[in-house]
C-alpha cells in the first residue's frame, strides 16, 4: 500500500516537473476520453470511421517524421562534410535542390504529392490503401525534412568550434563517427527530439490542410472517397461538415449544445482530434525544450 | 580566523564534506590538489559567495545564513577580497578597468603606482592603455585581467588597519602569467603579506610557486603554510604539504631519454611560420638573433618554451593541421607539408597513426556527454575491450580504475581525473610524434610523477616528444638543453 503511494506520489511529481509528460497524459486522457463517449453516442460506422482516420493520421504523421529524421541526418551530414572537404560543386547541387524545396510553401509540396499520388492511381501504378498512405506520408516529410537538416546543421556547426573535436581528430578518430555518434547521438539527440515532436505537429497539420483543400476531389476518378481516411478528409466529408454547421445554432440557442454532442459527433470528433493534438503536441514540444533547457545551442 | 569545516550537498548527494578547511589568519596558505576535487568552491563557501538556492551549505555547523550573520565572518568578508580564477567573471563590462580599480573603498589605496609598476614589470605606459579599456571576454588578454584583479586585492589588502581582519582569496592567480610574471606576484604577496593581519589563501596547481617561496623568501617560513587537499573515498581531506617533497623531487629529475647523440629526426619545423596574421620563429635562448629550425628526434623529448599568450598552443595546432597557416613548412615523419596542403592530407597520415596531441584543458578536450568507456572508441588500432580499457587506465589511474569507472560519465570527473584520462587516450595510440599541451595542467605532485614516468615508457619504445608547458622547474630537469627551444612571434599587419 505504502508503495503503491509511494509510486503514485513518485509519478505525480514527476508529471508537475516535467510538463511534456503532463500535456502527453492529457492527450492520452482527452483522446481516450473522447472515445468512450463515442463508444456510447456515436453510431458504430462513424466510430469506424473517427477511429481508422485518426489511426491513419498519427500513423502517416509519424512515418513523415521518421522519413524526415532520416533524410534530415543524411542531407545536413553531406552539407556538413562537403564544406569541409571543399567539394564546391556538390555543395551547390546539394543547396540549389534544397532551397528548391525551401523556395515553395510547403502546403503546395504536399498539394503536389496529392496530384502525383491521382496519377500513380489513375494509372494503376498504386492501389492498396496502404501503399497511397505511404505515398503522402512521404510526400509530407518530403515537405518538411529541411527542418531537420537545418538543426543537424546548426549543431555540426556549433561543435566545430568545440576542441574535442579537434582532440578526437587528432586522435585518428574517424569524421564520420565523430559527426553521427559523438555529436548527433551524444550531445544533440534532445535537441532532434523536440524538433521531431514539433514536426509531428506540423505533419498532422499539412495533412489535414491539403485533405480539407483536395475534398473537392482531385480528378473525376479521384476523391477522397477513394484514399485512405485520415482526420482531414473525415472532417472535409459531407456528414462532417454539417455536423460542424449545426455548431452555428449554438448562437441562437445555446441549449443545442446538448444535441451537438450526441447528434453530431462524428464531425465534432474529427475537428476535436486535430485541434486538440495539435495543440498538445505544440505544449509538449514547448514543455520538452523548458525541461531540457534547450534554448541555448 | 581558523580551519573551517564545511559540507556542501546538492539534491541529498555531497559534493564538498571537508574538516579543517586551511584558513589562518596571519598566514598564507598555499593550497594544492588535483583540479575538480572542490578548493574553490570551499574557498567560494567560506567567503560568504556560493548561491544557496540549489545547494544545501553548513560552514562549521552551523545553517550557511546562521554562518554568514556572524560578526567576524561578516567583518572579513567586508575587509577582504576574492581573486577568481576566471577574472572575466568578477569585471564589470560597463566600467573601464581604471573605475574599476577605484571603486569604493579601493579609491583610498595608495599603493595602486607601485601595484601596477610592479604587475607590469615597469611598463606603466603598456598598463595605463590597458586600464583605460571596458573588460570584454576577449580584450584585455586573461592575463591582464589576472593582474586587475590582483591589483585590487593588493589595493584592499593595504587597507587593512591593524587589529581588523581580512579574508584574502587568490583562486589560480598565476594560471595566465608566465613565469616572469608569476615570479613578480610571489613577490609582491610576500610583500604586502606582513602589513596585513589577514588570512590569505593561494590556491594553485602550480608547484613552482614552492620552490620560489622557499628559496627567496625563506624568512617567512613560520607565515607560510603549504596545504594538499585529496579526495578519499568521496571525502576531501587536507593535508600538510612539504615543500622539500617537491624540491627534493624536482632535483632527482633527469633528462628523459637515451644520453647519445640522437640518430634521427622526426619532426622538423623551419623559423617563419605565419599563422592568425603573427609570424613566429624558434630560438635557442632569449635574446638569440639567429632562429633554429625545430627538431624532434626519436626516443627524445623536445621542450618549446615561451610566454603567456604567445601562441604556442597555436603552433602545435598548426603543426597538427587544425590551422591553416600562411607560411609553413614541417615535415613530419619524413614528409613535408606546407601551407599548400590539406586538413584530409594530416587526417590521411598523419592523426592518430605518425603523430596525435594531448590538448591542454581536458574540460574541452573530451566529450562531456560520453562515458570513460567511450572515450576509447574508435581509436585507430586500439581494441577497445574492457581489459584493454582498464589496463590503459591503470597506467595513470590507481584503484579507482575499475569496471564501474568506465561507465562514468565524462562529465562526473574531477578535473585531474578528466586531464588523465586525456593524457592515456593519446599515449594508447602508441604514434611515432607526441605533442603535448600543458600535460601537468591539473594534476597533483603524484599524478604528474606518474605521467613522467610514462613519458619515459614512450620515449624508451621510441616515440617522440614535443611538449609545451609552464612547468619550466620541472621540464627544464627532464630536457636536455640542445632539446629547449624558446618561442618568439609577433604580430604582422594591422
């Protein structure tokens, strides 16, 4: 009993320090909140449907995040070593593809995507759900990876004036272990991880965006009816768009607030898992960089 | 004034849990010890200036703020002076360096003509351009900042009336100075000392302190106190200090390596470099006009020479490659490299295989985020298994090198630990060149024997030494006059 006290006290003052924990339980708590509620009000397809939308989007979010770790290591390594080994020219290939990437919003990266993946589909080229899903997630980190780099660069960056670097050089440790393992890994890995959180935010964001943009539907042929279901594209549906204008009669009767939800929920999940993730996300990205002191470099 | 007894914990875990901290008034005392192991933050305790807010302080026993509403704490703490070993820290950037010196109580010193004289070696003109200045972190050099600060400890200490006492801190106040200059601050100590019924406290790493306080100014000897503190078992004891431990040690050195004549060089470094807008050359002695070409020989080890902020430090760095300079010519191993050449030319042949480098502060020199264990990683040639890491690290290290030491972070050790585990990571590599940038820097009487001696392993099995460093007492006994070069740069251009 004293243990489990114990624990619980523990845990709770862990959760006051650490307000990234305080703002992940949260969402874990409104989410599964939310659910219970849908459980007992909200028609069994609509569930379905609120639970495989948001099931598709932290998925595709969290493959955009780790496609852009990946592709953010890579491309801010290569600026990094080839500005040290002076290789001019694939400097300046490297830069003019990435601030080709930079040049363009990135909601218009993503809308491009979205008219690719309609070809890739009317051309029979991709057909499974899950093969379309991995096409925007790509798409998405596509979008976003630079974010990344930019990071990855700036640390390489710093720690080049850093003497242990020089003291491992010297040493006859390899560049390349030193810039992966000591720098990245060891002394920059917290900083990666708030900016992974953050881009997590950001993905979900662009997806949803280009979703409610694309509704419209993106070729005769092609509409969101036939890609996978994500939060954006339930919210941009027809039930859930007048799920979302009945909140409208809440200003000439407010006491339709108990009709909203019960009658109107699957519109009103959708928009409550984007906003609400997106802004736990955003607080426990700020809550980490507090946590972790992560302001300076 | 007497021995404090001090503890100092933060968040449950001790970091300072000392008895008889050496503080007496009417006496100097000399206080040695490896870097890290917690003298300045005693020192800073006991002045009355550590930060409670994360930190759980009793000075004798009593709660820190019961400590610091005594009447005499209060009184010496008043009448007294705090030299910090980063002089940065204490200066006001808004106030040039001259206010600074008259601030308060300080503008009624008379003595700051014959401070500044003797601080500057008689170049008022050189200390006057200085004083006018506002502190920036790169301007005045950290020298000049070190002897501001002493300054205005002297100002203070000839304020002291008789009866009244004093709390006088000197934290590494010689760390900057080169030997000339240290030699003048011994002195100019010793004589403001007697007019002061003060407790003045020295904390150094510097053994040579000793040999110029007991030869020039053996009078003082009852004045004088020379203390060593240790950590044993997690603890800080301190402990009397003989001087003639060291002197008795310093006489029995002898030069390092094989008396006959050496049969060939391994590294060669030609007068002339340029590099960061200075040109420097070697000379054989002060004062010398013809400059000598660098040599290095097998199984010998080279000592280079030269005052504080000269730039030695930047031409072992621009031997190693890490600076591109603007006139070079070195050839190491039998090949030459000039200012045409590459970083990736030294990263091919050079790092880690013919030649490596000891940095001078291991604070910079490791990564503070690793473990002991990773320090060995990658090493070219080195099998980083736990034997093999453990027997490295018993060349240097006593019992406190065993298996849970390598899951140390860097970051936990103290600094004579960090500086030996800085010393072993280059003397593994076995390479034909070692260069070494202040290898005593941080190390107690002990440790430093101990890198002697393994120096003394690296030249038997053939290696060669270039090895820059203040300890000039020491160095000068283990060279061989013909291996002592002395440095001379100047700045070229505007």
């Amino acid at each position: 009993m004293d243990s489990s006290r114990q624990f619980l006290r523990q845990s709770l003052g862990l959760i006051r320090r650490r307000k990234e924990l305080a703002w992940f339980c949260m969402w874990c708590a409104g989410i599964g909140c939310l659910f219970l509620w849908d459980e007992i009000f909200l028609n069994a397809p609509a569930f379905d449907r609120v639970r495989a939308a948001l099931f598709n989007t932290l998925v595709s979010g969290a493959g955009a995040v780790f496609l852009s770790l990946v592709l953010g290591w890579a491309s801010g390594a290569a600026f990094f070593l080839l500005e040290q080994r002076r290789a001019r020219y694939s400097f300046a290939l490297l830069s003019l593809v990435a601030n080709a990437i930079r040049s363009l919003p990135q909601v218009v990266l993503v809308l491009v995507g979205y008219v690719l993946l309609n070809q890739l589909i009317l051309a029979e080229i991709i057909r499974s759900e899950t093969a379309q899903l991995a096409w925007v997630t790509v798409t998405v980190s596509v979008a976003v990876f630079l974010e990344v780099s930019d990071t990855i660069r700036s640390r390489l960056e710093y720690f080049r004036s850093l003497e242990f670097i020089d003291a491992m050089l010297c040493c006859g440790i390899s560049e390349s272990r030193i810039i992966h393992r000591e720098i990245l890994w060891r002394n920059s890995r917290e900083h990666l991880l708030h900016k992974l959180i953050a881009l997590f935010g950001v993905a979900i964001f662009l997806q949803c965006s280009v979703d409610f943009i694309v509704s419209v539907g993106l070729s005769t042929n092609v509409s969101l009816s036939n890609v996978p279901l994500t939060l954006g594209s339930l919210l941009a549906s027809v039930d859930s768009k007048q799920d979302i204008l009945a909140l409208s009669n809440l200003f000439s009767d407010p006491a339709y607030i108990t009709e909203i939800v019960v009658r109107h929920l699957q519109g009103v999940s959708a928009a409550f898992c984007i906003v609400f993730t997106l802004v736990c996300f955003f607080m426990i990205a700020n809550g980490y960089a507090r946590s972790r002191r992560l302001n300076g470099p | 004034m007497k021995p404090f007894e001090i503890s100092i914990a933060q968040d449950g875990r001790p970091l300072i849990a000392v008895a008889g901290y050496p503080v007496a008034e009417g006496v100097l005392t000399i206080l040695f010890g490896e870097s890290g192991i917690g003298k300045s933050l005693s020192a800073l305790a006991v002045a009355g200036l550590v930060e409670p807010a994360e930190l759980t302080i009793s000075v004798d026993r009593e709660s820190y703020a019961h400590y610091l509403a005594r009447g005499d704490v209060r009184e010496y703490r008043a009448s007294g002076f705090f030299v910090f070993q980063e002089p940065s820290s204490h200066l006001n950037p808004l106030m040039t360096l001259r206010r600074q010196l008259n601030e308060g109580s300080l503008a009624r010193a008379t003595n700051e003509p014959d401070v500044i004289r003797r601080l500057w070696q008689g170049n008022e003109q050189e200390a006057a351009s200085i004083l006018d200045v506002y502190p920036k972190p790169y301007r005045p050099s950290g020298g000049e900042k070190q002897r501001v600060l002493a300054a205005m400890a002297f100002k203070k200490m000839s304020l002291l009336r008789p009866g009244s006492s004093g709390f006088f801190v000197f934290d590494e106040p010689t760390a900057s100075l080169d030997n000339r200059l240290r030699d003048e601050f011994i002195d100019l100590l010793v004589d403001y000392l007697p007019q002061a019924p003060a407790a003045v406290l020295l904390i150094t790493h510097d053994y040579s302190i000793v040999a110029r306080l007991t030869r020039r100014h053996a009078r003082l000897s009852g004045k004088v106190a020379f203390k060593e503190m240790y950590l044993v078992r997690g603890k800080q004891e301190v402990r009397d200090f003989e001087p003639r431990e060291y002197l008795g040690w310093v006489s029995s050195l002898k030069p390092l390596g094989p008396g006959t004549a050496p049969a060939e060089f391994v590294l060669r470094v030609a007068s002339g470099m340029r590099v960061l807008s200075r040109s420097y050359r070697f000379v054989r002695k002060e004062g010398d006009a013809n400059a000598a070409t660098l040599t290095v020989y097998k199984g010998r080890m080279t000592y280079l020479k030269g005052g504080s902020g000269l730039g030695k430090t930047t031409v072992l760095k621009t031997i190693m490659g890490l600076f591109e300079p603007e006139k070079m010519v070195v050839e190491i191993g039998g090949r030459r490299f000039t200012r045409e050449n590459r970083r990736k030319d030294w990263s091919r042949s050079v790092w880690g295989r013919k030649m490596t480098m000891v940095f001078q502060h291991a604070d910079e020199a490791l990564n503070q985020r690793a473990l002991v264990r990773d320090v060995f990683g990658g090493l070219p040639g080195f099998e980083s298994s736990e034997r093999n890491m453990l027997d490295a690290l018993a060349k240097l290290f006593d019992a406190e090198a065993e298996g849970s030491f390598l899951n140390r972070p860097v970051y936990t050790l103290s600094g004579g630990q960090k500086q030996r585990l800085n010393l072993v990571r280059s003397m593994i590599l076995q390479t034909e060149i070692l260069l070494l940038d202040e290898p005593l820097s941080g190390l107690d009487l002990k440790a430093s024997a101990k890198v002697i001696h393994l120096l003394e392993q690296q030249l038997a099995r053939g290696s060669a030494i270039l090895v820059v460093s203040h300890n000039e007492d020491i160095f000068d006994a283990l060279t061989r006059p013909e291996d002592v070069y002395l440095l001379e740069g100047h700045k070229e251009g505007p």
